[in-house]
C-alpha cells in the first residue's frame, strides 16, 4: 500500500511537472560545468558551481523559431540536460537531492558573447547575454523514470547539419544533486523550476538563416529555425 501511494504521487508529481514551460517560476543554470570546457579554456576547475539566473520568458519549443537581438553580434549555442524540479526544495542534502526530480528535458543554453564577454571583464551581471528572448529552446518534459541515468546521456548539437557539440553528461563536474543541493542552501527550488546543468565543448557562433539541431541519447530530439529581429 505504502509502495502504491509512493508511485500515485510520483506519477501526479510528473504530471504536473509536464507543464514547466507555463507554470515554473525560474531558470537556474551553472557555467563551467564540463571538464573538456575547462581543459579547452586552460582555466581553475570550479570549486562551486557558477550559477546564474534566466527568465521564463526565454522559452520557446519547436516549431518557433530562434531570434537573435540585433544589438548583439555574436551569439553562441549550448546544448544542455535540462532538471525539471518536482517539490518545494530548500537545503536538502545531496544524498536526498534525486527525490526533489520530476523529470528532464533537453535545452539550449543560448548566450550573447558579445555581452557576456564585456560584462565579465567588467564585473557586471550576465543577465542580458543569457535571458533574451528565445534564449532558452527546451523539449517536451521527459520523466524521471524514462531516464536510467541522468549521468550517462550523450549530448550532440548539430548546424546546418554539421556536427558542432558532441559529449555526455558523464563529464558533468557538478552532478545533479551536487548542484540541487548547493542551489538550496541560498533558494528554494520550486515545482516546474528547471535547471540547466552546463554545456559541453564547442559551443560557438551562430547566425540568421542556420538550422540547429540538438538531441540527447534516445530520449529527445529537435530542430530550430534561426531568424534575425
């Protein structure tokens, strides 16, 4: 009885998960996050994950298309695992961080070089190279219990139908509960929140008129349009 109820709220938990893209209230992602990133940039292997915030307003799914501002000039794709969150999650331990997952998606990381670039060297936010509209492409909600191993997913990212990104979540520095946990010590994740986990090597440059296409494992796959304002 007790194993029943567990599974009822775990099926009614993801359901509700499945509507992240209108009910979530935030996007939390984490940089660096790849050790083949770290080794390309020569750069510290993190000793926290890099967190920063995106609005909810920068998703889009297939069938839209991706719209670059033109006051940037140069503006990268990342392809991600994206964490939906499935309950209230505040300073939860890493050993209990799996229980607080409803599901996945896969997601692109869209930033604004261009910006992040001087707003780095400056010292200043990076909210407006990583938020604009369209900046987050995402797929349908994958639930937990369709992924065996959220640490072991190949990652791939194609433009123009040339090869770009090709990696696996294997490589995460930060694995999932280590970044759910280290996030709710200063916030509480809440229900249909999603987390961006990081992106592997070669993200670079894209522009008006490319076709990008990213999946991940067997579980998800999609294709985006890219349009100029």
């Amino acid at each position: 009885m007790v194993q029943l109820t567990h599974l009822l709220r775990m099926a009614s938990r993801s359901k509700d998960a499945a509507n992240f893209l209108t009910d979530g209230k935030k996007i939390v992602g984490v940089a660096l996050n790849y050790m083949d990133v770290v080794k390309a940039r020569n750069v510290p292997v993190p000793t926290e994950p890099l967190v920063f915030l995106k609005p909810t307003s920068s998703y889009i799914q297939e069938g839209q298309s991706i719209v670059l501002p033109r006051v940037f000039t140069k503006v990268a794709y990342e392809v991600e695992l994206g964490v939906v969150i499935g309950k209230p999650c505040k300073n939860v331990s890493k050993a209990d961080a799996m229980s607080y997952v409803a599901g996945y998606c896969l997601a692109l990381d869209l930033t604004a070089q261009c910006h992040l670039g001087a707003a780095r060297a400056a010292g200043h936010p990076w909210t407006l190279g990583k938020g604009f509209d369209t900046s987050t492409p995402v797929s349908q909600f994958i639930p937990a219990d369709q992924v065996n191993d959220p640490h072991n997913l190949p990652l791939w990212l194609t433009v123009n139908g040339e090869v770009k990104q090709k990696g696996c979540t294997a490589d995460l520095i930060f694995k999932v509960p280590d970044i759910i946990s280290y996030v709710s010590k200063f916030m509480t994740l809440e229900p249909n929140d999603l987390i961006l986990t990081g992106t592997p090597n070669g993200s670079d440059a894209f522009k008006a008129g490319d076709v990008i296409e990213c999946g991940m494992a067997e579980l998800a796959k999609f294709k985006f349009q890219v349009c100029g304002e």
